[in-house]
C-alpha cells in the first residue's frame, strides 16, 4: 500500500529522508540490532503496532504489515507503548524491508507476530488489546464521536437521579477487529471475557456474551457524555455502562484499557 506512514521508537539513526512506503507499498531502512516498537498509519484504515526485533545478521529482515480498512473511523496509536522498549546505540548492520501485500497489506518474512507491549495507558485514549484476533488499538473520544451512538438511562443509587450516557457499544468496537460476536459467539468463544480497567487499577471483568444482544436484554457501551455534556473529569473521558446490572460495580471509570482474555 503506498503512502502508509512507518514510525518506529526508537526512531533510526541517522534519520532516513522518508518513513512512507512507494508506490509499491515497500519501505527499506538500516537499523541498528535491537528491540522497537513499529507502527504503520494512513488515514481510512485501523493503525497497525507491533513489536519487532532486528537481528544482527547479514541477511535483510522482513516484517509483516497488514491494515485493515476502518468502516467509521481512523484508529489513533497507542503511543505509550513505545516507553517499554529499550534503546540500542550499537552501529547499524541490518536492513528492514516491508514488500508491498496484495488486499493493502505487506508481505514480511523472518519474524513470528508479536503484539504491541501493553502495560502502559493513556487516560485520554482508550486501548483495545484483542490478541490473538488483531494488534492493539487506541480510540481517542474523535474517534468515538464519528461512530454509531447508543444512548441509555441509569439510575445512580448514590445521587437518587437518572443519568443518561451516550458513548459506542463495546461490540461495536471489538467486531471490527475480529473478535468473534454475533454468529460466531458459540463453541469457545463463550469462554472469551472481557477486562475492563481504570486509570486508577479499578477492574472490572464480562463475558464476552454479555455483550451480545442475542445472550442478554441490556447494553454494554463506553460512554463519552453524560446528560449530552463531556463525562466529567472524575469519570471520564471514557466510562463503561452497563446497563443491566442492578449494581453499578463494573460501571469503570476513567476507563483506559478493554482486553480480551482466555480462561483457556
């Protein structure tokens, strides 16, 4: 795919003149051996991350880049991740080539996937780590705001009034990556759960079925407004809904991170 935008930490040196891709999606840099953290952006298309690693070896290296088409957004990088990597300031000896895919995606060799490091959040993002179905994302509250609204009521116990939250189904935000609902919610899957987690390490834990309207009657959303304002500062900017739960325990706020998870 031509035109993607490679950005790498830590970033190469000497600079290169250009980190896009040619019109035959490919890009070749020298980099030194070590551990970095790859991202590949364009616009109208999920951001792609991953964690590489350059080997000290004669032989070019090539790292597999797929992106996959947005249907109601542009996903932004978790760029937090990149604070895990290490630095590597030994003379550069290896080259790095991503060769251009058919369907928009490059075709790599040389090194198994590996996800996006993700113990790192940004409380004004919210991480969606999916493994092994697709590579971490970020949504910012733009990219929340751009998509299929769900709005519902609540009523707040500790206040004694009716809330009302808008934000995106959590379905809605894992289905364009992969994650098995609707149809594809049977067999193993229905031991898939879902982690929800604050900024402050307040967690929360769902089954993926509680997701889908075909298992229960109520909405699971991330919601960005409250009473049609921007979620307050305590709560936000992203908090988790759910609708059906007669206590608001696994209402998580200042919600940073949603992870897909096996009891398997």
């Amino acid at each position: 795919m031509q035109g993607a935008q490679i950005q790498l930490t830590p970033a190469p040196y000497p600079a290169p003149k250009s980190l896009e891709t040619d019109e035959k999606g490919a890009l070749s840099l020298d980099l030194v051996p070590g551990t970095y953290r790859l991202a590949a952006i364009r616009p109208g298309y999920f951001d792609f991350v991953k964690e590489i690693v350059v080997k000290n070896s004669s032989e070019p290296q090539k790292f597999e880049i797929h992106l996959n088409q947005a249907p109601n957004a542009h996903l932004s990088v978790h760029g937090s991740a990149a604070n895990q990597l290490p630095s590597n300031d030994s003379p550069p000896k290896d080259s790095q080539q991503m060769d251009p895919p058919p369907n928009d995606s490059a075709q790599t060799r040389s090194l198994p996937h590996h996800s996006a490091p993700n113990g790192s959040t940004s409380k004004n993002s919210l991480r969606i780590s999916a493994a092994p179905y697709h590579d971490d994302v970020s949504y910012s509250r733009a990219d929340l705001q751009s998509m299929p609204r769900t709005t519902i009521k609540i009523h707040n116990a500790h206040t004694n009034a009716d809330e009302t939250y808008s934000g995106v189904r959590l379905a809605d935000l894992l289905a364009p990556l992969g994650v098995p609902l609707g149809k594809d919610l049977r067999g193993p899957a229905l031991s898939l759960s879902i982690l929800a987690t604050g900024a402050d390490h307040y967690q929360a834990v769902l089954a993926l079925a509680e997701l889908d309207p075909a298992f229960q009657p109520g909405e699971v959303i991330v919601a960005d407004t409250l009473n049609s304002h921007p979620l307050p500062a305590a709560s936000g900017p992203f908090r988790l809904i759910v609708s059906e739960d007669k206590r608001p325990a696994r209402s998580v706020r200042n919600l940073v991170s949603i992870e897909l998870k096996s009891i398997n």
